[in-house]
C-alpha cells in the first residue's frame, strides 16, 4: 500500500503542475489548439515509457485505454475551459472532489474492501479537497454559470478515466496509458481537420513573446501529462480503486501552490486547513 501511495502522490503532483500551465496556456491561446499540443507531448512521452517497460495489447487493454482516453479528453477539454473561465484556486479544488467521488463510487459498487482505518482516511481526504475548495466570491474570484458547468462535467469524465483505466488488465503496463492519451489526440486532430485554423486560432495575447510563452506552457503540460498518466497506471497496478482515486484527486494542491506564487491567488485560511487534512489523510492511508 505504501508504494501506491507514493505512486499516486507523485501522479497527483505532476498532474497539478500540468494543470497549472494547461491553464495559463489555455487562458492564452484557444482551447482546442492548446489542448491539442498538450496531448501530443503527452503522447509522445509515455509513448517513451512504453517502449521502454512494455506492455499487453490484449482487447481488453484496447478497450479500458481506448474508454478512459474518450472520458480524458472530454474531462481535459472541460479543465482548460473551467480553469480558463474562471480563479483556479477555486474550481481546480471542485473539479477534482468531483473526480474523487467516482472512483469512490465505483469501488463500492465493485465490492472493493478496505480497512475502516483507510475508509477514514479517504473520508477525510474528501473532506479536504471540499474545504480546499472553499472561498469567498469577491470581484474576479467569483465563479460563473459557464466555468461551473465546465467544472462539473470535467469533474465526472476525469473520474470515469480513472475507473477505465482501473478496469485494464494488470499485465497490460503502460498500454491503457499510452491509448488514453493518443485516442484524446486522434480526436483532437479530427476535431481541428473540421474547424480548421484559418480564423487564427484565437491567441489572444498581443505580441510574439506573449504567444511563444503559452505555446512553452502548453508544451510542457503535454510531457508532465504523459508522466503522471505513467505514475497512475503503475498506482493502480499496485493499489486499489478507491484509495488511488482519491489521493491523485489531490493535484489541486500543487496547482494552488503555483497560482498563489505566480499568479498572486490568495489561499484562505480555510483551505489551508483543507490542505493540512488531505495531506494527513495521506499520510493515514500510507500506513494502514
């Protein structure tokens, strides 16, 4: 259980500081052309890991990546649009309590036991990621109907990703990882092919600096995307549903940390509280 922990932790880390630059880029640039960049980076680096550590091509490896690659990317889309609508701070934390509760729910369909000890550790993660989510809505911290559409539904298709890939054999490896992101892609490209980049896809920005810096961000989101992607795989090869779940739902800490330091969104006292619970339930689950 410990290594599982780690492993999800470590998803969870790399997947917050992605988010973080999928975000100032998609706050840049049109969603859709920074979405595409995201997944072809990410492609490519767990492409990398897959020729390295291998994997099963079994139809039942196909079919979880190929699933949870449909669920991510309408899940990431949505991300990039809530998150470009609206403060981080506030609904990276709700998009990601969303995505908890999915997993969580599906463990317990599926009979997925526990000890009660890790059951509490799980309730009290949950129960920080809400209060991490928690802030008062003053001027441009409010959110909108649009973001909180947004939110809700990449909520619940990033969690149905995670059950998907759950749901692959565990001799597959790498595989269902590597699916997810390239299915995402070969959508993405299919989806530019239909609107095309005539109408100047949007940046926003004025001048060249400004542009090749959101193109960098959106880059570098790709390949920490293909890494964290890697490190959930390997998490839920070695744990359970429900716990794994619950602690890669926490990468809105680092994606808080980072709006706070560079971007100068506050963090209220309440999340902090919500920070030091979900840490603890960290700690908790890797000792149970």
């Amino acid at each position: 259980m410990v290594l599982a922990v780690v492993l999800a932790l470590g998803s969870s880390l790399v997947y917050g500081v992605s988010d973080f630059f999928g975000a100032v880029a998609a706050r840049r640039l049109r969603v859709l052309p920074s979405t595409t960049l995201v997944y072809a980076l990410a492609t490519v680096a767990v492409g990398a890991i897959l020729l390295g550590a291998g994997g099963s091509w079994t139809g039942a490896t196909v079919l979880s990546g190929s699933l949870a690659g449909v669920f991510a990317l309408v899940g990431m889309v949505s991300f990039y649009a809530a998150l470009a609508a609206g403060p981080m701070t506030l609904l990276a934390p709700v998009i990601a309590l969303l995505e908890a509760v999915v997993p969580i729910s599906a463990a317990l369909v599926l009979g997925v036991r526990l000890s009660g000890w890790a059951w509490v550790a799980i309730g009290i993660a949950v129960i920080g990621t809400a209060l991490i989510s928690i802030e008062r809505s003053e001027g441009r911290h409010s959110i909108n109907a649009r973001a909180a559409g947004f939110a809700v539904v990449s909520g619940v298709a990033l969690g149905l990703s995670v059950v998907a890939l759950d749901a692959a054999p565990t001799g597959s490896g790498f595989v269902p990882a590597f699916l997810e992101t390239a299915v995402g892609l070969l959508v993405l490209l299919v989806a530019i092919g239909i609107v095309g980049l005539r109408r100047s896809e949007g940046v926003v920005l004025r001048g060249g600096t400004g542009r090749r810096r959101a193109w960098i961000a959106a880059a570098g989101a790709g390949a920490l995307l293909g890494v964290a992607n890697a490190l959930l795989i390997a998490a839920l090869h070695t744990g359970n549903l429900a716990a794994v779940g619950v602690l890669v739902s926490l990468y809105p800490l680092s994606t808080i940390v980072l709006a706070r330091i560079l971007l100068k969104e506050r963090i209220t006292p309440v999340q902090s509280t919500g920070i030091v619970l979900a840490l603890s339930a960290s700690v908790l689950l890797g000792i149970v």
